[in-house]
C-alpha cells in the first residue's frame, strides 16, 4: 500500500461573514466548494503566530505542520517553549448541518471577536489555509495604507527569497 495521493490546496476568496453570539460562523459555501476533497477529514483553528486573526488548516494540512513539530527536540527548552505557545489552542473542528464552524472562545478573543457578541468577520482563503479577521482589523492590518509601506519592494524581498539558493536558511534550496 501507497501513500494516499498529494492534495494540493489553493484556497482563495474573501468572504464577509457573521459570527453569531454562540461563536458560529456561517463558513462560506465558495470555500466549501474548494474543501470538497478534504472537508470530510475535519479543519484545524489555530492562533496565528505573527497577526491578531485565527488560521484555519485543513486536517491533511495541520497534519504537514503537525509532522514538522514533531522534529523539534523534546530536551530543547527553546523547542518546547515554542511547541507550547504554538499548539496552545489548537481545537479539531468541524462544519454543522447549516455550514457553520462553532470557534472556540478563547481564540475569538485572539482574533479581536467577543465571544457571546455576534460581529462581522473576514474570512480569506490563503493558500493552503484560511484566515479568520474581526473586519475592524482586516480593515487596519490587511487594507490599510500605511504612508511608509512599500508593496513593491516586499514583493521584491519575498521572491528574492524563494529563489533557489537564495536563502540561506533555507538548506533545501542549496
């Protein structure tokens, strides 16, 4: 036997959402679409390590992340440390009858959401993932216009470092 075959994900759109004042929210029926190969295996919430949003994996997905966690080492304080803070949160869900995703309190408030407040949400396919955005931070963080942000020259930064051999620390591409 084989391994299953590679799926490989590329979820786009940005979606406005509700989330209820259970924490539900309506997940939208374009990324549902998208998910139709994987959904059944469940999705993963998480924190996001560098913004104020929550990343949603797809379990194949979280699995791949899960798989690089489990290189770190055990005797590592530094290692473990991080292990911690990054799983810290890490919930299994699932979509309901109605496509809703019940997220956990605890990361809503991560997000920028109240818990037991309904509110206005983003929702962006990003990739192999999706981003969860209260729409206040969305607007802020992802929209707005700093006078000193330069998109061009990050653009120029990024590819200059998935050029092989390019980076490095990126020991793969040597």
């Amino acid at each position: 036997m084989g391994n299953p075959p590679l799926i490989m994900l590329n979820l786009l759109g940005e979606y406005h959402c509700r989330i209820d004042a259970k924490g539900r929210v309506s997940f939208p029926a374009k990324l549902r679409k998208q998910l139709d190969r994987v959904l059944h295996d469940g999705l993963v919430v998480n924190r996001d390590i560098f913004e104020g949003c929550l990343v949603i994996y797809p379990k194949p997905e979280w699995d791949k992340v899960n798989a690089e966690m489990g290189q770190l080492s055990r005797y590592d304080r530094q290692h473990q440390l991080f292990q911690r803070k990054f799983m810290k949160g890490a919930t299994l869900v699932e979509l309901d009858a109605s496509g809703r995703m019940l997220l956990p309190g605890a990361l809503l408030a991560h997000a920028g959401l109240e818990n037991g407040k309904a509110g206005d949400c983003v929702v962006t396919g990003l990739g192999e993932k999706i981003e969860v955005w209260s729409k206040d931070r969305f607007e802020q963080q992802v929209l707005g216009d700093d006078e000193d942000f330069d998109f061009g020259a990050l653009a120029e930064r990024v590819r200059r470092d998935i050029e092989p051999g390019s980076n490095p620390n990126d020991s793969s591409r040597n």
